[in-house]
C-alpha cells in the first residue's frame, strides 16, 4: 500500500502518484510530523515505512523488510545511501550511518532521516508524531517508541537518498544546520524554526 500525502503542490506530484496506483492524500498543514500522522490514519497494513519524497527503494527491500520483523522489533532506521552524491558525500552518509548504530547501540535512538520503519501497534501506543516538530520529529518518536518496544539498526536494508539538500546548501552550511538541529533536540527537546525548509 502506497500513501502520499500531498501538501497542494504544484508539481506533477499527484499526477504521478496517481499514475504508479498510490493513493493521494491532501494536508494543508505545515510540516512532516503532521503529514505523515495523516497517511498513517489511512494505512491498513501492521509496518509503517515513512520514506521522504527522493527515497529510491531496492527490488529487494520488502523481501528484506519481511525477514526483519519476523524478529520482535518495534521499528528501525535503514542503511542509507546516496545515490547522487561524490565520494566525499558516500563517506559522509557511512560514517553517519555508524554513528547512528553506535548510539542505537548503547541505548539512545536516532535517526538518520529520509526513512524509517514502524510497527503500526508501537506507533498508535506512542500516538505517532508529535505535531509540534517540523524537523526532528524523527528522532522524537525514535525516543518514544523505544521507550515500549525495541528499535533497531537495519544495516542489512539499504536505503538510497538523494543528496540534494548537500548540494543546494554546501558542507559548512550542512554542517550547521544538522549539528544545531541535533544539538536542539537533545539538549533542549526543540527543532530548527527557520532556514530548514527555506
């Protein structure tokens, strides 16, 4: 099952989702965390899998999704990889995704963005996404949801992301914005209120 949740764009966004058999749904509120508790209200099916608008998924990767929640997890964060970016950009994206397993590891969920999985029992016991973020919501329900089942690292599910926010903002500005959207959120349990999204 295939949700967008589309926020009146004026791209061909609809058009397409449409085109691939997706069901197209319509938010006019701002934010991800708004967004996505509107498709998961829709959802039928026991795994949410919240990917952003530029993930490309493996031919493999339900197959592999299956095998995952055969075991007891609550949810987990994907091996993510850029499939547009330079090398620099690949080592960036590895050394992001070891960090993420190592603090999974000793017991303080993140998230690497772009794409995450639930269990839809452990997302409706937290209520979803808390409304209030319009970045970090990510990481917030990473926090949640480990607080009443087991969220893991998939290393063996690869994820491939586009690295255009790279691209559009350059590394020292990048550097910037994502070490002061974490720093918010683990120190002061906030979000980025401006430049994120612009």
């Amino acid at each position: 099952e295939i949700i967008v949740v589309d926020s009146y764009s004026k791209d061909k966004t609809v058009k397409t989702a449409r085109r691939y058999g997706a069901k197209v749904l319509y938010e006019g509120r701002k934010g991800p965390a708004i967004a996505r508790n509107t498709g998961s209200r829709k959802a039928k099916g026991e795994v949410f899998v919240f990917p952003d608008a530029d993930v490309i998924f493996d031919k493999d990767f339900l197959n592999k999704l299956d095998v995952e929640f055969q075991k007891n997890i609550a949810g987990g964060v994907f091996n993510l990889f850029p499939y547009d970016g330079n090398g620099f950009v690949k080592l960036n994206a590895l050394l992001i995704n070891k960090f993420v397993n190592f603090m999974i590891a000793i017991g303080i969920p993140v998230t690497n963005g772009s794409c995450f999985v639930y269990r839809k029992k452990y997302f409706r016991k937290v209520h979803g996404f808390n409304p209030k973020f319009l970045t970090n919501e990510d990481h917030d329900l990473a926090a949640r949801i480990s607080k009443v089942g087991r969220v893991v690292f998939l290393r063996k599910i690869r994820v491939n992301f586009s690295s255009r926010r790279l691209k559009k903002w350059g590394l020292l500005k990048a550097i910037r914005m994502y070490g002061q959207s974490t720093y918010l959120f683990f120190f002061k349990r906030t979000y980025v209120k401006s430049g994120y999204w612009e």
